[in-house]
C-alpha cells in the first residue's frame, strides 16, 4: 500500500453500484472532508435524498460506516464501507468501494468531479 494524497474537499460521482441502477444524468455526488486520517462527508443523488459517513483513511483505503434516506420513501439505510483509492487514466481518483447493505454486499465505483 501507499500513502494516498488527502480527500480532503474532493467531489465524487458514482458511475456504477451492484446495489441500483446508476442514472447518469444525476449520480449520487460524495463531498469529502478529511483531517488527518479522519474522513466524513456528505452525499445526494440518484435514489439518495440525504447521506452521510465518517471513517478514516489509511494508505489507500478509506472504511467508513453511512446512513442515508432512500428518496423514493424516506427509509433509512445503514452500513460499513471499505473504499481502494485508485488514479485513472486521467490523473483523476477513483473510488472502488465494497458494502454491505441488510447483510448483502455490493461494489460501486465512483471518480472524481
């Protein structure tokens, strides 16, 4: 592993997930924050009306847990992440994230804004 730059302020867009169908005129967007290892943020979008999660990022990884409300009808989802931090082709960071949602896991991938 590699120690990784700071997320610190990033933007991400999820461009894939196991767990939904992507719409790609209005992802689910990430808004990073992070100080020293610590990381929390926020993100909306898609089939999200509100999230949110904390965690810390060591090397290339990023674990957090999150909790957000599905917009179709407010029901809150829960769960543990571990995310690899990636450069594209383009210089920019992407994102491979494994979850698990009601004890099912999913992969999703989001890149940088």
């Amino acid at each position: 592993m590699r120690s990784f730059p700071s997320l610190d302020d990033l933007r991400f867009a999820m461009v894939s997930s196991t767990a939904s169908t992507v719409d790609a005129d209005a992802p689910t967007v990430f808004q990073y924050h992070q100080e020293g290892s610590l990381v929390w943020g926020e993100y909306t979008g898609d089939t999200v009306s509100e999230g949110r999660f904390v965690g810390e990022m060591i090397d290339d990884q990023v674990r957090v847990a999150f909790a957000h409300a599905l917009a179709v009808d407010g029901t809150v989802v829960r769960g543990e992440a571990v995310s690899r931090a990636e450069i594209d082709d383009a210089g920019r960071v992407r994102l491979v994230e494994d979850f698990a949602v009601d004890g099912v896991d999913h992969v999703s991938v989001c890149v940088q804004l």
